[in-house]
C-alpha cells in the first residue's frame, strides 16, 4: 500500500510582484521538510480549534451536520489573515469570492461566540477597509456622510457589485448589520481597548452615515429612509424597510452609548433620528409590514422575522408571534436555506418545540452526502454555501441552546433537540472565561473551563434564576442548576 501525499501553494500578485515564483520557493520548502511534521503542524491547528465546539448525542446525521458546518466556516478565515469571508467559502467562487452581509449577520455570531480571535478578524477586515466605505458614501448625489459598506466588498473594500444588480447601489442595511456584530462582539469579549480602537470607528463611521441618509418629514415630523432594498431582495427601491430602519436606529443608539462609555463627543442628531424614525407597523392586522406599502407577496428569505431574531426588537408575544407566521406562509420555499433556522428559533423562543422542530430539520436538510456539503437552495445555486451553515448553527446554539448575550449578562435556556440524548456547547467564550454548557434533558449543567487573568464573575440567566460563576479557581466552577448534584453529562 502506498501514501500519497498533496502539496499545493497559492499566491496573488496581492501579496507578491512574482506570485509564481514565490509559490515555487514555498512549495520547495514545504516538501523538504519532514512528512510527519507538515502533518503535526496541522494536526495541532485543529485540534487548538476544536478545543470549542457542539456536540449532540443520539443523533450521528445532526452531529455531522453541525462540526461539517463549523468545519467550513472555520476553514475559511483565519485570525492573522483578514479577508474576511465569502457566501462560498474557499470551497467555491460562488457570489465572486466577496463578502455580503452574510458575514456579519449569518457567519459571525457563531465566530464571536466560540472563535473570538476570528471574530475580530472579521471586524479587523472592516476597519482595514473603513476608507473604501466612506469612498461609496461619497460617490452618491448629493454624497453622503460617514462609512457606508459596500453591498459586495473584495480587497479595497470599495464596491464591487457588478453594475447590472440595483443591489450595490439600494442594498444598505449592510452597514448597520456591521455595527450590530461590533456590538456583539463587545458583549462576548468585554475588550474595551478593542472597543475604542477598531469597533469606535467602524460604529461613528455608520452612525454618521444613517444620519446623512434619513429624509426628515416636517409634517409627521419623523424621519425615513426611502429608496432601498431590504433582506428580501425581490423587494426594490421600497421606502422605510422595516429591518432597515431598525439596524438603522440601533446603530445610532449604539454609536450614543459607546460615545458615552469613552466620554467621547455624540451627535445629538443621533438620539434625535433613532427616536423619531419610521418603523412600519399595522396596528389591525398586529404585524410589521416589511415596507411601506407591502400588501403580502411572496419574499425571497427571513426579512422581517429577524426582527425578533437576532434584533430582539422589543415586542409582545403576539406580535412577534403573528410576524412569524405571516412572513412563514410568505417565503419562497425555493429561498436560501438560513431562513428555516430563523423560524425555529423564534419558535423556540415562544416555547413551542414542536413546531420548530420541522423546520429546524429544514434548515439544515440542504446539505449533501457525503460529507455535508451545502447547497444554497433545495435546487443547488452556490457551494459551499456557508452561509447557510451559519444560519444553521445560530438554530443550533440560540434556539435549542437558548443562548442570548446583554449587558446584564448572559442567558441560556437549553432544550435537548428532538431525538437527542445529550446536548453541550463546549469552549462559549465570554468576557475572559471559557465556558461548558450542556443539558441531558433533565438538567442543565454550567462550568468555567478556563479563565483569563482579570476576568470577572459571571452572571448567567437561566429558567431557574439567575446565577453567578465565580472564576477563581476555575476547576471548582461547576453549578448543576437543576436537580443539584453533581458532575457534567
């Protein structure tokens, strides 16, 4: 029997004047050097990064579905490498190789919640490209203020869409799905130095530009965005998006608070527009409209339900309630897979397994044997689509994992998905801890791993009350909040 072993190098005039010749010296080094260690090398890579993870128990199809899908996404970005990620993945050059919202809004929760180092990668390739936002701002007549992110953004950061898609030009809720991850990334790591270096800018840049984009009506005496395209991209040139003015309004309070945290100087436009802004509702049928003037045709993916996952838009039950089945009878059954994982979680949220359970199932039911390769649609359309595996992930740890991160603290609320037997989040990163979660479907069970010198007490919410895991020494830290005992499932 014979080993075969595969070296391939890959360089771009990005990063050398003679890409082929310095793939050929790389190359020449990399078969030099002993078989064994190339593979040690890569061995412990991963290893370093499956120190985090999920893992089911009792259901071997869910588990290859969700460490193929980390797998992908991990495979994909590095944290000392800051390109950031594209809907295909390295796997394919599916959407260009650029990177969408689908970043920050479907990819990076997952990256911030057990990869922070590749989550601020992520953010670092914003920042890195903050001038390419404020040359698209500008490029507008009359221009805009501040960073406005380009829908499609390749290496310069400065708009790439092809001219041909209204997207690049209409698509503009992008921005503030960029200041959101900056708000979630601060939550998880608590890094204010991070916070006033890399997010502040990316978070000013955007607040400036919202406040240059509104339309102030002197009559109403509110304020609208008007010509775009929301989530829902069979949508075009619509006024006052509903998500759109929401990532709109929470940039601007985002972009007041974090001024005020460093005692730097806000714009009192900031308050003033975030609190008069239009946010479309229909006070008979109790639902958000998607836009002014929606009269119920089909939508291409979750739109407006994102409201109530990830915005957390503050609402009643009913109303969040009567926004996911409206807008579930709506959906292009023919869309991206992420938007089924979006439905589960929001029923999970309202307490109602059963019904998410199927759809659940759908959002992961495009991937492909045999080995969990995704497809963007039931039909095909771009792969590797990791996309959809972020989507799908955020099913898995924010729906059965219940998890949601505030200033307050963290909760977790944790339901053992159907046919499982044991459920965990191992290595959830939080404000200097490491942390193990997991239920058997009886209790749920919380520990510290590990802890970074300075980190603090943490408080976690859950069903049974809230909870604080102390972090010194981290081995004794270990709360069964349940049926109190003893050790981990």
């Amino acid at each position: 029997n014979a080993t075969w072993v595969a070296y391939s190098v890959a360089y771009t005039s990005l990063e050398e004047q003679d890409p082929v010749a310095a793939a050929h010296t790389q190359y020449v080094d990399m078969t030099q050097a002993a078989e064994r260690d190339v593979e040690a090398a890569h061995k412990q890579g991963w290893a370093q990064l499956w120190v985090s993870g999920i893992e089911v128990g009792g259901d071997l199809h869910l588990a290859q579905a969700i460490n193929s899908s980390l797998y992908y996404i991990l495979s994909s970005v590095r944290d000392d490498w800051h390109y950031s990620l594209s809907p295909g993945g390295l796997a394919s050059n599916g959407y260009n190789g650029h990177s969408f919202w689908d970043v920050e809004t479907w990819m990076f929760p997952s990256l911030a919640l057990l990869y922070q180092d590749l989550a601020s990668s992520v953010l670092q390739y914003r920042f890195d490209r903050i001038p390419g936002a404020q040359a698209k701002a500008k490029s507008y007549t009359p221009p805009y203020a501040g960073a406005m992110f380009p829908w499609e953004s390749a290496f310069t950061g400065q708009e790439v869409c092809p001219s041909s898609a209204p997207t690049g030009q209409l698509e503009q809720h992008i921005s503030g799905d960029i200041a959101y991850a900056v708000r979630l990334y601060w939550l998880l790591s608590g890094d204010d130095a991070w916070m006033k270096s890399i997010g502040w800018p990316i978070v000013q840049g955007v607040a400036e530009f919202y406040t240059s984009r509104v339309v102030y009506n002197a009559t109403s005496r509110l304020y609208s965005i008007n010509g775009v395209i929301p989530p829902d991209e069979y949508a075009v040139n619509v006024n006052n998006s509903v998500y759109t003015n929401v990532v709109a309004v929470y940039s601007l309070q985002f972009a007041t608070q974090v001024a005020n945290h460093f005692q730097q100087p806000a714009d009192p436009k900031w308050s003033e527009i975030a609190s008069s802004m239009i946010i479309p509702f229909d006070t008979k049928q109790q639902i958000h409209p998607e836009f002014e003037g929606y009269h119920g045709q089909t939508i291409k993916q979750a739109d407006v339900v994102l409201l109530g996952f990830p915005l957390a838009l503050n609402m009643s039950q009913t109303v969040l309630r009567n926004d996911l089945e409206y807008y579930s009878a709506r959906t292009d059954s023919n869309g991206p897979a992420m938007t089924y994982g979006i439905h589960a979680v929001l029923w999970l949220q309202l307490g109602e397994a059963q019904n998410a359970a199927s759809l659940f199932e759908r959002s992961y039911a495009n991937i492909q044997a045999p080995f969990c390769v995704w497809t963007e649609t039931p039909q095909g359309g771009t792969t590797n689509f990791i996309t959809g595996a972020g989507g799908f992930l955020q099913a898995v740890w924010a729906g059965y994992g219940g998890v949601r991160v505030a200033q307050d603290g963290v909760t977790v609320d944790m339901t053992l998905p159907e046919g499982t037997s044991l459920f965990a989040l191992r290595g959830v990163q939080y404000v200097g801890s490491d942390l193990y979660l997991a239920t058997d479907g009886v209790s749920l069970y919380m520990r510290v791993l590990s802890v970074s010198q300075g980190a603090p007490s943490l408080t976690v919410h859950t069903g049974q009350g809230t909870h604080t895991l102390t972090t010194n020494p981290p081995k004794l830290q270990k709360e069964r909040v349940q049926n109190v005992g003893t050790e981990n499932p």
